[in-house]
C-alpha cells in the first residue's frame, strides 16, 4: 500500500519552487569563497610560484594582483585559482585614449596566459576625482570591455572604490557618493547596469574606528557582541555591514540598485597605529570570514564575494607605518596569526 502511495505521489509546484530556492540559496551561501589581495611591495619576498602554492595549501580560491605581473601570472597558470586583475591608474589615460592601446593590453596581459582563470579586470583602484584618471575612467573601462569583447574573453570589467567616495553613512540608509565622485562615478555605474558588472569596494572598518574611537567600539568594528545601531527597519551588529549597507543606498540614489557590490579589500593591521595586534587583526579576519556567508541587513541570506587584505605584509609601503603591518603571512611565508579559510 506505502509503495503505491510513493509511486503515485508527485510533488506539489509549489514544493518545487521551495526547493529550488532552498538549492538556490544554499548555492549563493557557497559562492561566498575568500579570496586574499596579493600585494608585492615587500622585499624580500617570496617566489611566485610559491605564493600560489601557499593559497592552494590554505585552501584560498581567489586572488587579486595589483598589475599584470608576468611571473605571476604564469604561476597562476592551471592553478584553478580565480583571478582579479587591476589595470594601474597609470595606464588609465593611454587605454582611454585609444581603442587599440586597450586591445594591446588585454592580448598581452590577459589573452597570452592562457590556464588563468580571469574573474574581473579592476580598471584603477581607488581612482580620485582630482586625479588625471578619473576623467579617463569611464572610457578607460568601455575601451577594456570592447578589447575583452574582441578577444573572445567572457570576463567582467569594473572599477575599485573606496569609502572615501561616500558621506552621510551614518545611518547607512543615509549613504551617497561625494559631489565630487559622482561626477565621474555616474556613468560608470550606468555602465556597470548595462553590462550587469559588479562595483567593487575596499572597505576598511578599522579606519573608521582608527578616526573616531569615541563613538565606535573596537567590538563594533571586530565583529564581537555589541548593541545594535538601528536605522528603521534594520539592525546593524557591525561596522562592516554598515559600510557595505551605506554603499548600496548610495547605489539605489544613483540608478544603481540592481549592482551588486564585491568587497575587493577588507583587513586589519597587526601593528603601528591604535587598535592594532595581532590578537584584532585574527579576530577581524576569522570573523569576516564567517560573516560574509550571510549578507547584510540590506542584503540578507546574499553571500558576500570578499577579499582580505593581504597576504603578506610589504615593508616598502607607507608612511604611515601601519600600511606595512597588513599581512596575515611573514614574507617567509610563516602566518603571523591562524586563520581559518574553510
């Protein structure tokens, strides 16, 4: 009679549209992968090869590089590590100004290393309104997409921003990009619309905590236990998400609300300002790790692409003295603090 029953039995549509998006957002929860900044402005420092060794022990998928750096490029070579690569503000002016100089750049950067596994191309990083390349970012970026195109190459193209871009993020539902920013960031993300193209962001909760410890508790900025800031309908337990949140209302105030917004730098230093040891820079990474998994308030059950400042530290960066203390891996490649990448 139990076998008939089953045999007989079909699920409901409704059932199958539970499931699929149970499936769907168990999917979304797994593309939370870690990936970690790969800076090289330290002597000594270790082989390439060995770098991309280091991340395949520690089970990391993801990579960002700074310039086209050959070497490294070609020990990312069937590595099955993803890829994001940053055309240098220092470039911006020359690929804006010539559709070839964009190809040029793609077929010898890109197109020529072959086995790696290109996840976006970052067009500036941090670019500044009173910067030569922030007139040049927009058609820098259309240039790089058309080049990537003529390749035959399916790989997103976006810029980097940074808070900095931003004001009244406090509450975050206040958030909006600066006058100045906007002024050359608004086609960019109309841009970043039409191609369905994340914007990626460098988020630093210490630097907010660093500039007004009075009213941010390091536990706030550290992922640690704390009262809630409330901002109507949302509850935020972190400065992260409050970062992040205050990014995406800027978006939906500029006709970007359907971007979504991969964290391409988030870190802790271990040491040379206030706030910084090893102790809080192990408890703001092991934790970023675990939070990204399930988006903010804004953005709840969304997995957040992130990426952790840095691997290792870089000694000829700076002033000021922190910028070199980044590193969760001495250039020995011995790790600093334990860090848990599962």
């Amino acid at each position: 009679m139990s076998e008939r029953i089953l045999s007989s039995w079909s699920p409901s549509p409704m059932l199958l549209i539970l499931l699929s998006l149970l499936m769907a957002s168990f999917f979304d929860t797994t593309s939370a992968q870690i990936g970690v900044c790969y800076g090289r402005l330290g002597n000594p420092r270790p082989n390439p090869s060995d770098v991309v060794a280091l991340y395949k022990q520690r089970n990391i998928k993801r990579m960002r590089i700074y310039d086209p750096d050959q070497d490294t490029l070609n020990a990312l070579r069937n590595s099955n590590i993803e890829l994001i690569l940053d055309v240098p503000k220092t470039d911006l002016e020359r690929i804006a100004s010539s559709q070839g100089e964009a190809d040029a750049w793609i077929r010898n950067n890109v197109k020529n290393y072959e086995g790696v596994r290109f996840r976006y191309i970052t067009v500036g990083n941090e670019v500044e309104p009173s910067e030569p390349a922030a007139r040049a970012l927009f058609q820098a970026m259309k240039n790089i997409d058309n080049a990537v195109s003529r390749a035959g190459l399916g790989i997103k193209v976006s810029t980097a921003i940074d808070m900095g871009a931003t004001m009244d993020t406090y509450p975050p539902s206040h958030g909006r990009f600066r006058d100045d920013y906007i002024s050359f960031l608004q086609p960019v993300i109309g841009f970043l619309v039409s191609k369905q193209s994340p914007l990626l962001l460098n988020s630093y909760p210490y630097f907010s905590y660093k500039d007004d410890m009075k009213d941010i508790p390091l536990e706030y900025a550290l992922f640690k236990p704390t009262p809630p800031v409330i901002d109507g309908q949302y509850s935020y337990h972190n400065l992260f998400d409050a970062q992040l949140d205050a990014v995406y209302a800027a978006l939906e105030k500029s006709g970007g609300g359907s971007l979504e917004v991969v964290v391409s730098e988030s870190g802790w230093p271990t040491q040379g300002g206030p706030g910084t040891s090893v102790e809080n820079a192990m408890a703001y990474v092991n934790n970023l790790i675990q939070h990204v998994k399930s988006g903010t308030p804004r953005k709840p059950g969304k997995a957040i692409e992130t990426y952790i400042f840095a691997m290792f530290d870089e000694n000829q960066k700076g002033p000021p003295e922190l910028e070199k203390f980044w590193g969760m891996f001495l250039p020995s490649q011995q790790p600093k603090y334990d860090v848990n990448f599962n």
